[in-house]
C-alpha cells in the first residue's frame, strides 16, 4: 500500500507542475517571442512587400499553430494525469477498505 501511497503522490506532484502557470506563460512567450523574432528578420531581408506580407502572415499562423499544439497537449497531459490520480486514489481507498474489513473480521 505504501507503494500506492508513493505513486500517487508522484502523480500529483506532476499534475501539480502541470498546472503551474507561471512555467506555463514563460514557455508559451519564449517559444511566441523566437517566432516573433524569426519572422521579423526574415520579413525585413527581402525588399518585396508581397513576399514581406506572406512572411508576416506565415509567421502568425505559426504562432497560432504553436498556441493550438501546447494547449492540446496541456488537456491531454492533465487529463491522464487526473485519470491517474483518480484510479490510484481509488485503490488506495479500496486497499483500506480491505484492510479495515480484515480488521474487522480478524483476519489480517
């Protein structure tokens, strides 16, 4: 049971972690701020406007795709990790029941 206890708390820990917003918005502004950068330099190398707008307009949707990729993968994270947590916790709450039970009937 203590390994139950063990693992358990290892997996709230990680959901915890995941929850953090704080490592949440310093991840998603780095990652948008090098896009940013990126698309800028690369719109200012060319003298075109068309090639600078098709730049520009690139570097937004790959800002919208980074944004839709992190947030999919934050839910499914955090929904194993809570799925996890539950049935855990629910062993754990089913061992002692079984152990109050033997303690209950003397059996142990």
């Amino acid at each position: 049971m203590e390994n139950l206890v063990k693992v358990t708390e290892k997996y709230e820990k990680l959901l915890e972690d995941l929850r953090d917003g704080e490592k949440i918005i310093d991840d998603v502004s780095l990652n948008i701020q090098a896009i940013v950068s990126k698309t800028i330099n690369e719109a200012n190398a060319t003298e075109s406007v068309d090639e600078r707008i098709s730049t520009l307009v690139s570097g937004l949707q790959s800002i919208l795709n980074f944004s839709n990729q992190k947030k999919s993968t934050f839910l499914r994270d955090k929904f194993v990790l809570e799925a996890k947590v539950s049935v855990l916790n629910e062993a754990l709450d089913n061992s002692l029941l079984i152990v109050e039970d033997s303690k209950d009937t003397g059996v142990e």
